[in-house]
C-alpha cells in the first residue's frame, strides 16, 4: 500500500443508512453501520487523497483528516453528491440508501387511531446511477450486497448503473457485512473479477483503495 497512491486526487465516499422521515419523530431506515464506508475513507485519506464523506446517521466517530458532510435523506445525500461533481475524481458509493420513502411526511405527529393505516412509498434517487450518468462523471464505484447469485445480480448493477467498478458481498452470511467487523467481497469490473476472503473492514478498505486506484490510473491512461 504506497501513501501516494491516491495524491492529488479528490476522493468522495457515500456511507451509513438514510433516513426518510414519516412525520417529525419516525422515519424508515435500515441497519447499516457505516463502517465500510468510513473504512474506505480511512484508507483513501492514508493514500494520499483528499477525501469528502458524505455520511448518513450513524454512531461511530468521522476519520480524522476527512471531511465529513452529514445528511438524513436519500435527497440530501444526492444534493450532497452532485454538489461536489466540481472536484472529484473517484466517487465511492458504500451508502445503504432506503430504496423507497414515504410519498409525504406529515407536518405534526401522526396521532394513533385506527387499527391499521397504509404508508404509501415512492421510489427514492438513485444516488450512484445519478453520479454516474452525469456529464461531470467521475470514475464511479458501487456497492451491492446480495443473497443469491452475487456474480449475476452485481454485474447487472454494474452494467444498469454505468459503474466502472462493484464491490460485491453475500449479506446471507450473517458473521460478514451489515454491522459486522469483517467482510469479504468480490470485486467486479469490466472483464473482470476479484475476491477477497474476510479480513477485517480496515483490511479490506487499504485492498479495495489499492485495486481502485489500480483501475482508475488504466482508465486515465487510455
Ligand atoms: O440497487 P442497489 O441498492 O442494490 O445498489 C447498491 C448500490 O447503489 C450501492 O453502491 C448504493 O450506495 C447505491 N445506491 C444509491 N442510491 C440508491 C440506491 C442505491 O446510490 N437510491
């Protein structure tokens, strides 16, 4: 892992869960940790980058050295990314956005009377599809955490969502992703693939900088 590997080159990392707000005290949101994006950010930065992290709500503490910019929403966070196509190369997206939120949220309290109650849900941005569709494009990775068929799933993803690169894991195996303190991954892009075994989320983040960086330097070559 060489400390310049990644010097003069403006890195942004989406990370953590969002938030979509049912009304001022509830929302909808998922259990990621956030940690495999802080991870990245980490490594990124002791590359040599300068690293902007756009991060959802998450409890573990921002890297030192990175700058940390915190959203709820799947809306804020692509506002968030878009603001900062101007100056960035890399675009890592390790970010579990909600998929859908709740077409309104309501003003004041929901008050509980009926027996049941319907939410209708519309379908978020897709923050890395957006990213990577813009004319600012930068070389763009994705995440995508499967249960069945990782290899098939994570290159539709890759080829849908016009990414250069995505790091694949199988969330079926409950001691390696969400939450977790380990992962293993496989590493799709163009006509090609990688895998690494579980290793510590540090580990695997100065592995995936190293590889990304790798990629990215061939595609500045062309
Ligand atoms: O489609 P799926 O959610 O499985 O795709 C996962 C990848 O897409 C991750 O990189 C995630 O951060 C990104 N994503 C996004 N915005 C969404 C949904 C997913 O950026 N609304």
């Amino acid at each position: 892992f060489e400390t310049g590997l990644l010097a003069g080159l403006n890195v942004v990392i989406t990370a953590g869960p969002t938030r979509e707000a049912i009304d001022p005290v509830r929302y909808i949101s998922n259990h990621s940790s956030g940690k495999m994006g802080y991870a990245i950010a980490a490594a990124a930065r002791d590359a040599g980058a300068r690293v902007t992290l756009i991060s959802g709500p998450v409890v573990i503490p921002a890297p030192e050295r990175v700058h940390c910019l915190r959203v709820e929403s799947a809306r804020d966070m692509l506002d968030s990314a878009l603001a900062q196509l101007g100056q960035c190369d890399i675009f890592i997206a390790a970010a579990a956005v909600a998929d859908y939120r709740p077409m309104t949220a309501a003003n004041q309290k929901i008050k509980k009377s009926a027996d049941s109650m319907e939410l209708t849900l519309v379908k978020n941005p897709d923050v890395v599809a957006t990213v990577a569709a813009h004319e600012q494009r930068p070389f763009t990775v994705g995440f995508a955490a499967e249960t069945q068929d990782v290899d098939i799933y994570a290159r539709d993803k890759l080829v849908r969502k016009n990414l250069d690169m995505i790091v694949a894991n199988d969330v079926s195996m409950s001691d390696i992703g969400f939450n977790s303190d380990q992962n293993a991954v496989t590493v799709f892009w163009a006509e090609n693939q990688q895998s690494f075994a579980q290793m510590s989320k540090q580990a695997l983040a100065r592995e995936l900088v190293e590889l990304i960086a790798h990629q990215y330097q061939q595609t500045q070559e062309q």
